[in-house]
C-alpha cells in the first residue's frame, strides 16, 4: 500500500531497527517505545488488521512472536512481556497495517494495558 508507514519500512524506504526477519514478516523496535525492547511484529503483505488477515500471516506473527519474546525479555532484564493487538480505531489501532505489539514489562513500570 502507498500510503503506509509499516509498508514503506517492509519496503526499506523508511529507517527502523529491524531485530527478525524471515520470509513473512518482519519485527522491528518501535519508535515510541512503552518500555525498552518494545517490538513491533509486522506481516510483509499488507492487511489492515485481524479481520482481513488471513490465518497463514497470522501464525507467522504468532510464532514470531513465539520465538522473540524469550529473546526480548532476557535481552532487556525484564520481568514479563505483553502481547497485543489493536484492531480498529476504538481499539486504539493508528497504524493501519495488521502488526503484534510484544511489550517488555518491569516490576513497577507504569504501562497499564487496561483496567479490570
């Protein structure tokens, strides 16, 4: 897609600090991160999100996300991670190209994904 951030960083048109890369996505650090390590995990074909995103792409995220989760938590000390999807904008997805956030948590950090 033209117009999209993630696409023109798939596409190498835009800088970012690629960590993973295979054959269907690509992860990359974020560039507002909420914690150190914070990952984004991107499908390379463009899908606006989890309801056009077909299976296949899915689970490659999915065992991306698999495999660097451990990577992360260890490389950046931390204490847990959280993985999450944002999915339309009362969702609070901004990009609009399907990706996986994989969030290094730390005792006491002060990221609250939700209440409840």
């Amino acid at each position: 897609m033209q117009d999209c951030l993630f696409c023109k960083i798939i596409g190498g048109e835009i800088p970012a600090k690629k960590v993973y890369e295979n054959a269907g996505v690509v992860a990359f650090l974020d560039i507002k991160p909420s914690n150190p390590g914070h990952l984004l995990i991107v499908p390379k074909k463009h899908y606006k999100n989890i309801f056009d995103l077909p299976l296949d792409a899915w689970l490659e995220m999915m065992k991306a996300a698999h495999f660097l989760a451990p990577v992360t938590k260890e490389s950046v000390g931390a204490d847990g991670i959280n993985i999450t999807m944002n999915n339309e904008p009362a969702a609070h997805q901004i990009i609009f190209h399907a990706h996986v956030h994989l969030i290094p948590r730390f005792h006491g950090d002060p990221h609250k994904p939700w209440a409840g």
